[in-house]
C-alpha cells in the first residue's frame, strides 16, 4: 500500500476545495491522486466515492480525502465498502479522534459545511494522528468485516 499517497476525489460541490487541499498536500511534499472531478460541472458523488474507495483498495493509496456539498453523502457512498472507515471533520477533534479511535483511512469535507482553513487544519492533524490500536482494535475488525 502506497501510505505517501493520498487519493482525493470531489463533486462538483467540492470541487474548489479539493483543489485547495491538493494543493496543500502538494506542498508538503505528498503524492497525491486525483481522482476528479475537474469541474463545477454536475456530477454523482457515488461514483467519486467509488473511486477513491477502489484506490485504497488496490493500493494506489494508503488515505483519501472526499469533499461533496456537505460531507454526507459522499462519506455515506464510501462507507459501503467494509474496509474504508470514512468520517466527516467538521474540527480538529473530529479529525484526531477518526484517527486514534476508528483508524478512519478517509476523511470527508461539506464544501458548504466547513471553511477552507478549518478543512486544512482537520486535513493536517488527520494524516498527522496514528490509530492507538488497543481496545479500539477488536470494533475495526467488526466492522471491517463483511456482513
């Protein structure tokens, strides 16, 4: 698993800010996979989210970022696949806890919900934070299995 690249994946709600964020991750000095969309142009958040899911899936990245309107429904899209943990950040705390308690390996944005610096810092302290691993380990294996 490539754990240096981060997939990013948008719809045309979070277009901007994932452009934002891609930037950041840029300049430090991260791979980053963009996975669209490249436009305000209207599109279905469910084929994003399918597409950053298959990236982690397959490697290509070991973190995603996800951005739609409100972080929602394309949080929920993700989800469907029992081995991506996507949460919503709507502050640091959210982002730190995702990591430590869930081990979330992405981490969803509402472009309409959530500033553009607010979004950084959470992006941030979301790569930043490890998994503490110990009682939380043994609720990531339900739920990482398949019904």
């Amino acid at each position: 698993m490539s754990t240096k690249t981060v997939a990013l994946a948008a719809d045309h709600g979070g277009f901007e800010l994932k452009n934002l964020l891609k930037a950041d991750l840029e300049e430090q000095g991260l791979e980053v996979l963009d996975l669209g969309t490249n436009s305000s142009d209207s599109v279905d958040y469910p084929d994003f989210a399918q597409a950053l899911a298959e990236a982690i899936l397959d490697g290509r990245a070991g973190r995603g970022v996800l951005v739609c309107g409100t972080g929602i429904g394309i949080g929920i899209a993700a989800n469907r696949y029992p081995e991506i943990r996507a949460a919503i950040a709507h502050h640091t705390t959210d982002a730190r806890l995702c990591r430590q308690h869930n081990d979330a390996n992405v981490i969803c944005f509402g472009a309409r919900t959530t500033g553009p610096e607010v979004a950084r810092d959470c992006l941030r302290v979301f790569l930043e934070t490890e998994f503490e691993g110990g009682r939380h380990s043994r609720r990531i294996e339900k739920m990482s299995k398949r019904p």
